[in-house]
C-alpha cells in the first residue's frame, strides 16, 4: 500500500469507527430484525470504503454515511420485497429522513448516556451491561447479582429511572451552556 493509499485507509477508519454506532443505529430503525440490520451493516461498511474517495474533502463523513445507508437498505428492501415483513420503500424513506434529522440529539443523548453510565458504580454498570446482552437472560443475570427476579427488575427499573434523571440533567445543562 502507497504513503497515500494508507493516508486514506487512516482516514476512513477514523471516520467510520467515530461514526459506526450512529449508522448502525440508524440502520437499525430502519431495518426490522437484528440479523439482517448486521448483514446491512456489512455491506454498507463495504460500500463506504468503496465509494470513500467521492466523500469531498471537507464533507461531513456522518450525513454522507447515513445517505449511503439509506440506499444499501433500499437496495436490501428490493432484493427482500416478497418477504412480507419488509416495510415499503416510501415507509424507509420517510424513517430515513426523519432519523437523519433528528440524529443530531440521539448523538448527544449516547454521548450523556456514556457520561452518566460512568457514573454507576462498576458492580452495577457490568449487571446493567448483562443485562442487555443480545444473548442474556434475566434470570441467568438476577440469580448470578443474588437478587430475585422481580427484585432484578425492580432495581432494572430504578437504575434506567436514575440514568434517565441524569441524560436530562446533562441535556438540560447542554442546552443551559
């Protein structure tokens, strides 16, 4: 690889790796099941590195990620359309534009979320993380905290109460600022 080859192999992989939870995120409102947001996940990041050096200089990388996933996930629509659990393009569309739009404040609440789970004690943030493993079971989760599982949930729902408390404070003082 050339001096300039790996500048631009760096450079994406900057780009992508700030920006991936954002575009999986948002690849994941528009695609209904886990399993193919992931294989969509693939192919855009793929698509991404191919189509890197139409990205102008100076472009904002998230905008430009987020139009290429829209397209990725129509192109998935089409290949998927007898499947009835496929949504209408026009549906994907609208969802599209409208997480596009509204990225910009799910950004900041991950980035006050990442603030506030810092703020948990570190026994209480890993219960939480399992907690919310794809694979996890609650009951596997609660036996292994030594609580109960109603009294698991009942401390889940505390828990989400005071990182929601704490999201809009940090929010709130955003805004204030």
């Amino acid at each position: 690889m050339s001096p300039t080859e790996n500048e631009r192999h760096h450079r994406f992989l900057r780009s992508f790796t700030a920006h991936e939870p954002a575009i999986r995120a948002h690849v994941r409102r528009l695609v209904p099941a886990r399993a193919d947001a992931d294989d969509v996940m693939q192919e855009i990041s793929v698509v991404l590195w191919e189509k890197f050096d139409s990205l102008r200089e100076g472009a904002d990388f998230k905008p430009w990620a987020f139009g290429v996933a829209r397209f990725e996930v129509l192109a998935w629509l089409r290949d998927r359309g007898r499947d009835r659990l496929v949504l209408d393009e026009e549906v994907i569309t609208k969802i599209a534009e409208e997480t596009t739009a509204i990225e910009p404040l799910l950004e900041r609440q991950r980035e006050a979320l990442e603030l506030c789970m810092q703020k948990v004690p570190e026994d209480q943030r890993g219960l939480l993380m399992q907690a919310y493993q794809p694979d996890s079971s609650i009951q596997t989760v609660a036996q292994g905290s030594g609580r109960t599982v109603p009294g698991f949930y009942q401390w889940l729902h505390r828990m989400r109460k005071l990182l929601l408390d704490c999201i809009r404070r940090a929010l709130t003082q955003e805004v204030a600022s």
